[in-house]
C-alpha cells in the first residue's frame, strides 16, 4: 500500500468516499502525475510542481489546486468556502466532481 491508501484509509464513510473520488479523477485526467504525501496531505505533482492537493476534515473535504486553479474558477465556486488556494466541499452538499475535473483539468493544462 502506498503512502495516499493508508491516509484514505484512515478515514470511513462519506470522507473516505470523497477523498477516492478525488484521487481518481486526478489519477484519470494526470496519469503522468505522481503521488506522495506532501504537508501530511496527498499530493500531486507534475514536470517538477505541485499539481494539486486533497485532505480529509471531519466536515468537508479540502481540495487545493493553488491560487491559478481557486481564481480561474471562482464564480463557480460561489458556494463554497474558498481562500487563496483552497476550496472545502461540505459533507453535506454534494461532492461536485464535474467541477472538480474542470479544475483538475486547468491545472494539468497549466502545468504541461
């Protein structure tokens, strides 16, 4: 097991759910990304940068794809609590992954 299955899998339920969902999309949209823990959180990093970053809280699950990938998508982010680099997404809202994969997708672009 890597570094990333033990965090998830410190977690249960809902958390747990979200925190793999993340990671696939990231996995699917940036096969060449590699994975580590970075700031106790998984990371994702590619051609030498951070990619993005996910963690899981005990009320929402943090999702950061620095500064670029917060700004580039702010109005649609209206709804969650966002700062420079951060977005939280609520456990008790669904978990928006198409946004996700649209902000997954920006940063991979940003980085190639």
């Amino acid at each position: 097991m890597s570094e990333i299955d033990n965090y998830i899998n410190g977690f249960a339920g809902e958390v747990k759910e979200r925190l793999t969902a993340i990671r696939d999309v990231v996995r699917e949209l940036a096969p060449q990304a590699t994975e580590r823990i970075c700031m106790r959180m998984p990371t994702f990093d590619m051609n030498g940068k951070w990619l993005v970053h996910f963690a899981g809280f005990e009320k929402h699950v943090g999702f950061y794809p620095q500064p670029d990938g917060v700004e580039a998508f702010k109005e649609k982010l209206t709804g969650y609590k966002t700062s420079k680099g951060t977005i939280q997404f609520p456990l008790n809202k669904p978990l928006p992954i198409d946004l996700i994969r649209e902000i997954v997708k920006f940063r991979v672009e940003a980085l190639s």
